[in-house]
C-alpha cells in the first residue's frame, strides 16, 4: 500500500506529507483547492513526464516521493525487471524536476530510468480519473477483463509462445520470399554472366603460355626458315662455323701449357662449341614441336580475345579473379534452389503451426466465453444497486481477421440501461452517468484478481447522489477489504464510509497561496460532510445529517 506522499514546490503546493493507512481514504476539499494538484503528483509517482511548469519556485527543486510497503510476490517481480536495490517490503519512488527541466528518478535511491518508473507502477498502482471511464468502451481493456477473471494467463502463456514462434516463422517466410523475388529477376543476369564465363574452361589456363604459343604459331615460318639457315651455317655446311671452332680449339688446346692465356682462350672457345651444340638442339627441338596448324592458331586467338574481352568486362586483372567471380555465381544460382527448398520446408511447418495455433486460440476462446454468464450476472446486480434496475449486459465474442497476442478473439461489451430495449455495444449507448457505473462495478467485479495493491479513483461519483453516492462508497469500501483504496470526491456520502479523510484547502499567505493538506479528526469531519450537504459555514440541519452519514448520532 502507498504508505506516505511527500510533495514539495509542486504547482500551488509548497511543502506537504500525507500518511495514508490501508483499507478506504478519501480526499475531498472545494473545487480548485488542489485536489487535482495531488493527483499530478501522484501521476508523476505512476511514470508521467513533467516539465517545469510543474514549479512554483523555479529557483529551486521540485520533489515526489512515494513510499509504498508491498508484499514479497510483488517485490519479486520487481526485482526480475528492474535493476535497483530491494530489501524488505518497502519501496520508496522519488521523481525530481530541476529548474531548467532535468528530470531524475529514483526507485530506492537508485537512479532508474523513467520506463522503469512505469514497470513499477503498473505493479503497485493503479489511477483511475474520471475520465478513464471511456477506458470500458475499449475493446482491449474488455478482453482483459474477461481474460482476469477467466483466469487463463496459463492457456495465454501457451498461446502466447504458439503466436511468437507462428509469427516468426511467418517472417522468416516473408524474408525467404523476398529473396527469391531477388534472385529470381537476377537469375537471368546471373546466367547470362555465367555462360560467358563457362566458355571457355578457365581453370589450368596460364594466359603467357597460350600468348608465347599464339606468337609461335602466328611466326612459326620465320622461325623455320631462321633456324634452318642457322643449322646450315653452323652444322651443315662445307665451312661449318661449329667444325671451324672445333679445328681451332683442338690446336689451341696444343699450345695451351706454353701461355696461360692460351688456357683462358681454350676455355672460352670450349664453352662456346659447348654452347653452340645445345642452342642447335634447343633449334631443333623447337622446330620440330612447331605445329603448322591454321586450326590450332584461330583457337588460340579466340580463346585469348574472348578472355581480354572478360578481363575488361569485369574490371579483373586475372583469369584467377574471372574464376573466383565464375564460381560465385553459380553458388548464386544454386542458392535460388535452397531458397525453394527452404520455402518448402518452411511452408510445411508453418502449416502445422496454423493448426497448433488454432488449437490454442480455441483454448483461449472457450476459458473467454465460459465466464460471460457470471460477469453478465454480476454486473446486473451491481448496477441496479447504483439506481440502473433494469440494466441488461450481454458480451459477445467477435472473431479478429487475423491472430494477435491476446488470440483471435475481440470482446464486445453490449449494454442497455431500458427495459425492453435490446443491448448494443457500450461505447454506442451508454451516457457518461452509466458508463462511471459501469466502470465502478467492473473494478469491483475485478477487485479481487487485480494484483495491484493501491487503486486510486478521481471522482468516480460525478453525477450522482443520495443513496446510488452512498452504494458507490459501499462499493469502493469492498474493494477497500482486499487492497488500499485512495478516493478524490465531492460526495458526502462517499467520504462518510471511509476510514481516513484528508481535507484539501487552500490557504493565502502575503505573498501567494498555498494548498495545505491534514487528516480530519471526527468533528472535523463533521464539518467538512456538513459543507458538502450545504453551504460553508454549514447549516445545522446539515450537521445533523453529517453526524447520521458518519454513524455518530
């Protein structure tokens, strides 16, 4: 339960504390005194932003501080979702605004961020204004309602991890199916690329080797005839220059113990014959594996025109580079079919997920409408007891065009406050007297299964009076036996039924007005009823009716 608020330089609020107990308390003061400042205040608490319209004094500080004692289930999920330090059963959440509009929060005095502010709130707080009435006609807040008191967060968790693996397994689709469509309007450039490049077969070719061939073969009749004219001159004719070396080398060879440089001249002219023997074989064998061929020539040309043609295409500098492109593109062309097969398979389990989806969709579906008879009946009798005798509730199960996280299922909330007039859905018939009714009874119906252990309500009885104010306070001091309830009003007979009453005024000083906050001791409480019956000083008559309203006569 909120335990203490302690608000300082907060609008019109310089400095209050405000020690709230467990079970009902309510807020009253005149209009404009400050009630709906508290309630800022408390929204701060509950993750709102604020700016520093929010200070009276802009020189200094703006602080809230909410300190809340809980239960250990409570402080457990806390403790699970946000990073702050947790001891015992309290927990303390301070929101500060600076002058020039820095905001910092705390939980504990840790500094937290404020989407933790919110986690915590949504733990151990509850707001409800006067105008989250519209909050019924919802469709999503219906379908939590029938979902708390079906109590079926089992059968949704299991939904839930369905749904989760259904949907993504339907992107993982989508993506699958995107890149087919991509590949398959590449796959037509991808072959046509690939063919170019599968010509010829590139792998083993040394492009040097087949240019020193094509020069070879594209000379191959000058080359001939050269080293047939050299044979001649060397070996075959009558004054043979290889014979001659050899005459000279041999008589050399005579004289070369008489001079070493004869021995130097004898060496040289043995490397050369030497020299001149292996160029004339190299000759031949040159000549002898020149293949004339125009066949073979036109091969190597194309071959050789058809890579530089690649070359260029491609940016590439090598056939190693025309390769390693080559061979990316036929994984490329074979990723188009694991795609296919992918969606297949994909397809294939998606199908059966459709029916375990169904399955668990329907689950949910029939812990829904398994409820609707105790909900209907419920709230007809919680709202004849709020003047509406002939109120008729009916709710409904609309099938959604496609699963959601909360099933396939949109409850439809129908009303209607006439005898003989059929129900229709809330948001198109109720009037806002009705609908703060309705609102009240659904909390009330739900009180019990909602986990969160402070509800406040902002003037949940406007509009109504005399004895409909008076089954409102009842209602609100019931749901008050489970869980601290908070309640801003200008009904006496509401403020009469609780258990603690804080008095809102506002107090004028020399140099501003200020609201100022206290609990009312039981004569207090007298007066401040006997105001709300009449007039201010109150009227006898009306301090009488006061005293009847508390008990005290």
């Amino acid at each position: 339960m909120l335990q203490s608020l302690h608000i300082k330089n907060y609008a019109i609020i310089d400095e209050v504390v405000l020690d709230f107990e467990g079970g009902f308390n309510v807020i009253t003061g005149e209009t404009g005194a400050g009630k709906s400042i508290l309630l800022g205040a408390l929204k701060l608490i509950n993750g709102n932003r604020a700016d520093t319209k929010v200070l009276y004094d802009q020189n200094a500080k703006c602080i809230v501080e909410a300190n809340f004692v809980i239960d250990s289930s409570i402080i457990k999920q806390l403790e699970e979702k946000i990073d702050a330090d947790f001891e015992g059963k309290e927990v303390i959440i301070r929101r500060e605004i600076s002058s020039t509009g820095k905001s910092r929060a705390f939980i504990n005095d840790t500094p937290v961020k404020l989407s933790e502010i919110k986690i915590a709130s949504q733990l151990i707080l509850d707001i409800h204004n006067q105008f989250d009435t519209l909050t019924i006609t919802q469709p999503e807040y219906q379908l939590q309602v029938v979902d708390t008191l079906a109590a079926n967060h089992k059968a949704h968790d299991k939904y839930l991890k369905t749904y989760r693996s259904f949907t993504g397994l339907k992107a993982e689709i989508k993506k699958l199916e995107a890149a087919k469509k991509q590949n398959t309007q590449d796959l037509d450039f991808i072959k046509f690329q690939l063919e170019e490049l599968d010509r010829i077969p590139l792998d083993g070719i040394i492009k040097q080797e087949l240019i020193a061939e094509q020069g070879t073969l594209s000379n191959s009749e000058s080359i001939i005839s050269l080293i047939n004219q050299m044979n001649q001159e060397l070996q075959e004719s009558d004054h043979a220059l290889s014979d001659r070396l050899t005459h000279y080398l041999k008589q050399i060879t005579d004289l070369s113990d008489v001079n070493p440089q004869l021995a130097e001249i004898r060496d040289l002219l043995d490397n050369a014959v030497e020299s001149l023997r292996e160029a004339d074989m190299i000759a031949n064998r040159l000549v002898d594996n020149i293949d004339v061929s125009e066949e073979r020539l036109i091969e190597l040309t194309e071959t050789l025109d058809h890579i530089n043609k690649l070359e260029k295409k491609h940016n590439s500098s090598s056939i190693e580079e025309l390769i390693t492109l080559r061979d990316n593109y036929k994984l490329k062309t074979e990723g188009v079919i694991d795609v296919d097969a992918t969606l297949i398979k994909k397809n294939k389990e998606l199908d059966k997920m459709r029916m375990v989806i169904q399955k668990d969709a329907q689950a949910l579906s029939k812990s829904r409408s398994a409820i609707f008879k105790r909900i209907t009946t419920i709230l007809e009798k919680s709202l004849s007891n709020l003047a509406i005798p002939n109120a008729k509730f009916q709710l409904d199960l609309k099938e959604l065009p496609d699963y959601d996280e909360t099933g396939l299922d949109q409850v439809v909330f129908s009303f209607s406050a006439n005898k003989g007039v059929a129900p229709q859905p809330i948001s198109d018939v109720a009037s806002g007297g009705e609908l703060s009714r309705v609102a009240l009874s659904v909390k009330s119906m739900i009180a019990d299964q909602y986990g969160v252990p402070t509800l406040i309500f902002d003037e949940i009885d406007t509009g109504i009076s005399g004895a409909v104010a008076k089954r409102v306070g009842e209602i609100l001091y019931h749901i008050a036996d489970s869980r601290q309830v908070i309640c801003i009003t200008h009904s006496p007979q509401v403020a009469s039924i609780a258990s603690r009453h804080f008095q809102v005024e506002k107090r004028d000083t020399d140099t501003r007005t200020i609201t100022h906050v206290k609990v009312l001791n039981i004569e207090e409480r007298i007066d401040e009823i006997a105001k709300m019956l009449s007039e201010d000083p109150p009227t006898g008559s009306a301090r009488e009716n006061a005293r009847e309203l508390l008990g005290t006569l």
